[in-house]
C-alpha cells in the first residue's frame, strides 16, 4: 500500500494479508443529503465503469448509526463527510480498506476527491484503461491518514508561447489533480501571444493571438471556452489562476493597440522564443487597458487569485512601473482577489495581502526590495526554476526544453524544502509552491506531458507531504510505481534513469 502513493500520506498502515474487491455487485456510496460527495462520487464510478465493465451505482449510503458517529459503512466504496479528525482540515481524509469495503471520510468534498485520487493509485493500473479489462480489482488493505503541508500546490501552464486548446487544458487539469495539485496558473498573455477574449478589445486576439512562437498556428480562448475550463477545473477541485503579464512582456497587445506603448507604430507579434523589451507606457489608453483587463477577468474567475505578471520589465522606468503594477494590484484588491507577481513587483508598492511568486536561481537571486518585502511578511508561492520549472531539460541533449536555469533531473525537481531554498525567507511566509511549464520549445500535448512527467508528482510531494517524509530512496521506489498508470492514461514520460520504473501492476 505504501509504495503506490504519491504524493507520500501523513500515515500509511498496511492491513497484512487484508484486500477488497471490487465485483459487479459494489456499489458507490455517498455521504446523504450531499450533492458534492454524490458529483465526487459519480466521477470515480465513471473513471471505473470503462475497465471493469461494471455498473456501479451511486446512491446514498445508510444514514447514522445509533451511536451518531457517522453514516455506517456498507460493502462497496463508501464517500462519507463525517467521522474524519479534525486534523484533516478542509483537504485532507481517512482511507480505510477492509475484507468488505473501502471507506474515505473528510470534514468538505475537496477531501474526499483527494481521497478518491489514492484510491486510484492503489488499484490496478488497468482500471484506468477505457475498454472493459479482465480484472480483477483488489484495493491492499489498510489505513490512510493524509492531509495538505502547504494550502497552494499548483501547476503553471503557458498557452501564450503555444496555444493549447479546451481540450488539452482539461487534460492537463486531470493529470494535475491526479496528484492532489489544486492550483492552475493559465500564463494567458506575452509576447508571443494573447490567448483570452477581452470585450473592446477585439483585437488582442484577432491580432495579437492569430500566431505563437515560431511562428505557429496561434489561437485564443473565447470567455465561453475560459468559463468551460473554470467549470471544469472545479469538478476536479482544481482552482484557475490567470495570468496577465504586465507591464513588460506586452508585445502581442502591442501589436494589435500601439497606443499602449510609447512607438507610434505597431511592433509585430513576437514569433521568437526570447524575450523582448516590450513595454506599456503610462497614459490613459493603458489605465484603461487595465482596469478593462482585469475587471473582466475578474467576473469570469471564482478563484480567490489573479496574477499581474510584472516580471522582467527592465525597460520600463521605475515611475511606470510602479503606476501600472500598482493599478492592477489596485483593481485586483477592489474586486475583493488576491494579487500574485512575480518577484519583481516587490519594486512597486504592495499591500500586505499581495503574493510574490519566488523563480530566481541562486546565482541570481532576486532583488533586495524582495528581501526586504518578505522580511516583513509578504506572503510567497516558490517556484524556484532550478528545481521547479518544467520547461528546462533534464540532461543535456533531449530534443525539448531549455536549460539556462541548468538541468533539472527528478532528484533536483525533489530534493529541495520550501523553508530553505531561499536564505532569509521566513517558514511563515511559504503560501505554498508551483510548478510553471513554459512552452517555448512544447507544442503538444505530448510535448507537454513528456516535461512534466516524473517532475509534477515531485513538485505536488513537495506542497502535499510533510517535510518529515522526505526521502528520495522512497519517493524514487513510489514514483516508479505510477508508470504503469501512466501507459494505462496514456500519458507520455521521461523514463529517467534515476527512477526504478515498475512494468506492470
């Protein structure tokens, strides 16, 4: 039981000798009166029906025993929102797998869907499969204890470099949350491109979106497709956060309204994989740019976040920097989100609320104004690009990835502590950890899974497990293990040779 699981659980007792199977006569069963249990509960009968060819119904299961210590629970696979410690929180559950059932309690539905991505850890890795497969479909017996290290676990993925449609987002998104990473960061705007519709402002993506790096096919996301994805993120209990960067990184927008810059003519998009120095200026086409900008994004994201960029803005004087980051975090702040840059940002004013997402490698550290913004407890989200950046290669010579942060094997995507990758920065201060995907050289959605995977199931360990279960031997031996589920979903992974890979389960 204990060597399937990733991210690693807070406890893990193994059942010696004890398993459940499930048959043609389980049955799923909700916590009563529930709508979002029973939802949880038809997403796992529905990954479960292709492969086993069973019909597992999802009903409500037997309401509190006499002793009122929870709905009781009956043979099959119980989803259950009573009984779990308190310790739990609002993520976390208890897994228990008898001879005659499985059982997952939590205290909200977040944890039982977690709960639920174990489950699919620990079965056969042909259950994942979308044709009816032999079986048969023991669970190990055992308990599980699990809960969150860190609240904010998430993904970064650019569709700005290369457009990536619905569908492959939505992918992307079940991949993530088979992981328990409930944070999607959606870089949705650079040089190379614009990817979201803004209402009077068509031309960001009839221009700034109809190409992407190297000149491919660009493409954008109507706010029809952007809600379809929020909506789909949240039955995964996946949160989106977008991202508009600003002030630099600007010349797909540039490209299609030049009076946000200080040319008089329209630069064209950028079709280079680098960076530019695009900037906006500071006048009334962009203060209305961005409150445009960021009030839409707004009504169409339930999220708590928004990300204002900021990053790399060299060419920017400091007084329109500060005017343009400082409007946005404004207007963020106004519609009740909470704002989230680049460390950069700490060079404009901030609120206290304000989140600094960390990137910078140690031989370029970040900024002092950083330093001295963190020291005073601005909160942050690490994604420090030598061992959380999935774009960069993972030895030298692959046909993807770049490699200026170095080469980030699986050993360095997971031997690293939050608490201490950055000297200084207060334990209190870590809101949590991303893993960002750029896709300069990724086009694909295989493209894209062969960079995330092994490194994304490192990186979730890092935000989900204690700090107390680190251990590269073990991890490597778990990781290992979920290669068979990998061929089962179809998803495509760099066979490190630092990981054991497992064949067959």
């Amino acid at each position: 039981m204990a060597a399937q699981i990733v991210p690693e659980p807070v406890l893990v007792k193994p059942s010696a000798g004890v398993s459940y199977t499930i048959t043609s006569g389980t049955a799923v069963l909700t916590q009563p009166g529930s709508a979002a249990a029973a939802q949880v509960g038809g997403y796992l009968a529905g990954l479960l029906r292709p492969s086993t060819g069973y019909a597992l119904p999802v009903r409500s299961a037997p309401e509190p025993d006499a002793g009122g210590s929870g709905s009781a629970a009956d043979s099959g696979i119980s989803l259950l929102l009573a009984g779990a410690p308190a310790t739990v929180g609002a993520q976390g559950y208890e897994l228990d797998v008898t001879s005659t059932g499985v059982t997952i309690r939590a205290q909200q539905p977040a944890g039982l869907f977690a709960g639920v991505q174990t489950l699919r850890q620990l079965l056969p890795a042909a259950s994942a499969r979308t044709t009816v497969q032999p079986g048969p479909w023991p669970v190990p017996g055992g308990h599980v204890l699990d809960y969150p290290r860190y609240a904010y676990r998430g993904a970064m993925l650019d569709v700005a470099r290369h457009f990536f449609s619905v569908a492959d987002v939505e992918r992307y998104i079940d991949e993530i949350s088979l992981y328990k990473v409930d944070y999607l960061h959606l870089h949705l705007s650079d040089d190379q491109g614009w990817r979201i519709a803004i209402n009077g402002w068509p031309q960001l993506t009839t221009v700034g979106g109809a190409t992407g790096a190297d000149g491919s096919p660009g493409g954008y996301f109507t706010q029809a497709d952007y809600k379809a994805i929020v909506a789909y993120a949240q039955s995964r209990y996946v949160t989106i956060v977008p991202e508009i960067d600003m002030p630099s990184h600007v010349e797909a927008a540039l490209a299609a309204y030049p009076q946000l810059g200080c040319l008089a003519t329209a630069p064209p998009v950028q079709t280079s994989t680098g960076g530019t120095a695009s900037t906006l200026c500071d006048g009334a086409p962009t203060k209305q740019f961005v409150s445009d900008v960021i009030s839409q994004l707004v009504a169409l994201t339930p999220g708590p976040y928004l990300q204002i960029g900021g990053d790399e803005a060299a060419k920017t004087p400091p007084a329109t920097y500060s005017a343009v980051i400082g409007q946005a975090q404004d207007d963020v702040l106004a519609a009740g989100k909470t704002p989230i840059g680049w460390d950069a940002i700490a060079d404009a004013p901030l609120d206290a609320k304000t989140v600094l997402e960390y990137w910078h490698l140690p031989s370029q550290p970040a900024d002092q104004n950083y330093f001295a913004a963190t020291a005073k407890g601005q909160p942050v989200i690490l994604a420090p690009a030598d061992h959380a950046y999935l774009d960069q290669m993972y030895v030298p010579g692959l046909p993807l990835g770049l490699h200026w942060a170095g080469y980030v094997e699986v050993r360095n995507a997971y031997d690293w502590d939050p608490t201490t990758v950055v000297p200084g920065l207060k334990a209190n201060a870590v809101t949590g950890v991303e893993a960002p995907l750029w896709t300069e050289t990724l086009s694909t959605m295989s493209d894209l899974e062969y960079m995330a995977f092994p490194r994304l199931p490192a990186i979730a360990e890092i935000g989900w497990s204690p700090q107390s279960t680190h251990d590269w031997v073990g991890f490597s031996v778990r990781l290992g293990a979920q290669a068979p589920l990998w061929a089962a979903l179809g998803i495509n992974y760099y066979k490190s040779i630092q990981v054991p890979w497992e064949q067959s389960r």
